[in-house]
C-alpha cells in the first residue's frame, strides 16, 4: 500500500507562518493530484488546496493570498505554505492522494494528519 506522512505542525501566533510537508512511499505507479484538506474542531473536513500533477493549483478562498501549495514529483511530495496565519486556521491537517496507473483506475491515500493551532 501507499503510506503518507505530515509533518510541520505546530503552534505559531497568529500572523506567523508554517510550512507543511507530506512525504508519499509505497506502491505508487503515478501520483495524479494531491491536496490538503483540513478539519477545525467541531466542523466538517474541508478542503484548502490541490495541485495536478501538471502543476494546476485551486484554493479554498479563504486561504488565497496567503497559502501556497506545491509539488516534487520526482521526491513524492507536497508542501503547503500557510501565511499570514489566523485563529481560524487551527485543525488537524491532512494530505490526500490519487495514486493509479492512469487517471481511471485511481486511489485515494490519506495521511494521518498534522496539528496546526494558531494563538497567543
């Protein structure tokens, strides 16, 4: 199987920045997207930014202007570059993503997720 790791959570002030990082290894033909979702405390999963594999980028509007999502495909991995930090930012972190020989036959993978927490 496909494993995910996130890692660059941690508690910062508002304002400050952090960069995430997601690490795929396994049994991984083509990574086709991968995205980061989050979920705040009390709310639904959401998701914040995907990235193609051709390098397209969407973003959840309330992150854009202050995040920024990327890709290695030779490395196997995604960063998220959140900026600008607010409260409202705080959840755990996820990253998401579609592993398959071709865009037809795709998996999902999730990784384990990464606390963010952004306060005084």
């Amino acid at each position: 199987q496909v494993r995910l790791v996130e890692s660059g959570g941690g508690l910062v002030q508002p304002g400050g920045s952090l960069t995430l990082s997601c690490a795929a290894s396994g049994s991984i033909d083509r990574i086709y997207n991968m995205r980061w979702y989050r979920q705040p405390p009390g709310k639904q999963r959401e998701l914040v930014a995907s990235i193609t594999r051709g390098g397209n980028k969407n973003y959840v509007e309330s992150v854009k202007g202050r995040f920024t999502i990327s890709r290695d495909n030779a490395k196997n991995t995604a960063s998220l570059q959140m900026n600008s930090l607010k409260p409202e930012d705080t959840a755990v972190y996820y990253c998401n993503i579609d592993v398959g020989a071709s865009a037809f036959s795709l998996r999902d993978y999730w990784g384990q997720g990464t606390q963010v927490t952004v306060s005084s």
